[in-house]
C-alpha cells in the first residue's frame, strides 16, 4: 500500500470514527424546506436576475433551534444555500417544534456578500 492510499485510508476511518459512523435521519420538515426555497428567491429578485440562472443547493443544514417570540416554544431552523448569477444566498426557514407537522413560521433571505 502506497503513502497516499494509507493516508486516505485513515482520513477515511477518522471521519466515521468522529461521526460514530452513523449518518444522521434527515430532519422531517428538510423536503419542505427545500420545496419552498425557489419561491423565496423568486421574492427576492426580480426576473432579470433569474433570467440568468438561479440554483438553489439541495443540501439542508439542521441549526441549532431558537427560542420562539413569544411563550415557551422553540422553533427548527433549516439552512439552505442559493446561488443567482454572481451573488450567493443563505437561507432559513423556521419550523414551529410540533411532531408530526411542518408548520413554517418564518423565513429569512440574506445575500452572503461583502457591500464594503
């Protein structure tokens, strides 16, 4: 066995050994979320930036959850990332913490730029 496939080798086994080399279930409302992650964009922009393209990475990161404005509730947060022509996009969306549904109770746009 060569240098390089040994090193390969044990990046490998320390990757599933720090993971537990389990993967994680993905999060029940994650399909909605990305369901609902084009029509966000489509509010943001107008059709001249999406007549250049626009991809939204169907990857969904699980935050950690929030506190609710109100009561004692806490909300999932789900982060996705979209790209339109030169600009990045990160966006959230919030679900109310009740089994068995995928009630959105809020959602956020934010361009990853520097404007300075």
């Amino acid at each position: 066995m060569t240098t390089r496939h040994t090193l390969g080798l044990s990046c490998a086994l320390l990757i599933l050994s720090a993971g537990g080399g389990q993967a994680q279930a993905p999060h029940p409302c994650a399909a909605d979320a990305a369901a609902k992650a084009p029509a966000l964009i489509r509010l943001h922009v107008d059709d001249a930036e999406l007549a250049k393209g626009a991809a939204v990475d169907p990857t969904v990161k699980v935050l950690p959850p929030i506190k609710a404005l109100k009561g004692n509730g806490r909300f999932d947060v789900l982060e996705l990332r979209a790209h339109i022509y030169k600009a990045d996009y990160r966006l959230r969306f919030l679900y109310a913490q009740i089994k068995g549904s995928c009630v959105l109770m809020g959602q956020e746009i934010i361009e990853a730029s520097d404007p300075y």
